[in-house]
C-alpha cells in the first residue's frame, strides 16, 4: 500500500490514519491536521512508516526540499511520475504540434544514450511527423537504421534540414530555442498535465496518482489525455 500526506482542516493532536479508496486504489492517508507544517509532516511521515510504508504521495503544496530531506531521513519516497511521462512523451510532443501539419512536424529526441525508453517514443512519433531529430551520444545510428527499415524514414542530426520545432529531452541537454519536454529527474511538460477520464480529488497529486493507477493496472495510458495544467480542474 502507499501513503497519502494530506493535510486537513480539522483539529486533532496528532495525524489521523485512515484507509481509502479514491479511484478504487487503496491508500493509508495520513491526515494532518493544522499546525507547524514540518512537524505536522514528520508526525505523519512516522506514523506511516510504523505500518511498513515506503512509498507516499503528496498533497499539492507540500512539495519541496524540506519535505523531501525529511522523508528520506525516514525512508519514505514520493511517488514518481517521470515512467509514466515518458509513456506518454509522444502524446505530450503531438499536443504541442497539434495545429501543424504531419507533414511540416518536427520533432528531435535527446539524451546520453538512445536507450529502451527512447525507441518507442521514436516508433510513436516516427507516422505522427514530417522529420524526425535523433541527438544521442550512444544509440542513435542503431535507432535509425531501425527506423529506416520499419518506415523508410530517414532520421536526421541536428543542423540538417528545418530546425526541430519540439525537444523531448532524456538527460539533462544543452539548451536549444525551442519547447523542451525535460523527461528526466523531476518532468517538466511545458505546462501540460495528464488528465484521466474521472475526476481525482482534489487533494491528491494528479501525476503521482495516475502513475500508481498505471502500475497497479488501474488505468491504461491510452486513457489518459494530455491537457493543459490551466485548465485542469
């Protein structure tokens, strides 16, 4: 089971552990009522891990350094969303493209290595556009020799041809003038989110709470539909 850090409006002495089922996945939420926010969370934090919990989600607004030092001291980790960002990295790069043609598409992938999370979002994306950018340090030619023979595409450097109009980043890259979907230690989506066909409480991490859905079988990536953060409820 995971842990849910909530905080609530009620009072009480100390966080109150209660098991629920938001979407039909259960939780332990630790509720924590009002109070110094640092104490109020290590108070939650070990009351989570006296029931053998690792794993924990955040409440929007708990985020932070604090709040993460503070959990590693106990041995918890915040759920993270980066695998399930990077299923859906094709969607999230076609959302920005979404007014282009196909064919006037361009997309690049960029990282140290052209590794397992790489080809199928290259496989994704090589129908969905008009050129398609390979800039790796290690990988790349094989990802486009294979590329060339499932679609007879040619993948092309950077400095060949139209610059990309859209960066989907594995590791950390110099920066180029252009949107850049940064898939590696905490996403950055260009202000785009996942949103599933229920609506999540509010109080739960939209990115971290789909991403248990996704692991535990509860939701499938198809499912999820790429929208703006404005304009997520």
């Amino acid at each position: 089971m995971v842990g849910w850090l909530c905080p609530i409006t009620e009072k009480h002495w100390f966080p109150v552990l209660e098991s629920v089922r938001p979407l039909g996945q259960p939780l332990l939420r630790a509720a924590l009522p009002p109070g110094k926010p640092l104490r109020r969370l290590k108070q939650g934090a070990k009351a989570l891990v006296r029931r053998d919990l690792r794993r924990v989600l955040l409440a929007p607004g708990l985020e932070g350094p604090e709040t993460a030092g503070l959990l590693g001291r106990y041995g918890l980790t915040p759920l993270d969303p980066l695998p399930l960002c990077r299923v859906k990295g094709g969607d999230f790069a076609l959302f920005l493209l979404k007014n282009i043609p196909i064919w006037e598409r361009r997309v690049v992938l960029r990282g140290e290595v052209a590794g397992p999370e790489a080809w199928p979002l290259a496989d994704a994306l090589c129908p969905q556009v008009g050129q398609l950018f390979l800039d790796f340090g290690k990988g790349g030619e094989e990802l486009a020799r294979y590329l060339r023979s499932v679609y007879g595409a040619v993948a092309l450097h950077l400095g060949q041809g139209l610059p990309p109009q859209v960066s989907v980043e594995f590791d950390p890259m110099p920066p180029l003038d252009i949107p850049a979907l940064r898939l590696w230690g905490r996403p950055e989506l260009c202000g785009l989110t996942l949103r599933p066909p229920e609506e999540l409480p509010p109080d739960l991490p939209a990115l971290p709470f789909l991403t248990l859905l996704w692991e535990t079988g509860r939701i499938k990536p198809e499912e999820l539909a790429v929208a703006p953060l404005a304009d997520y409820p």
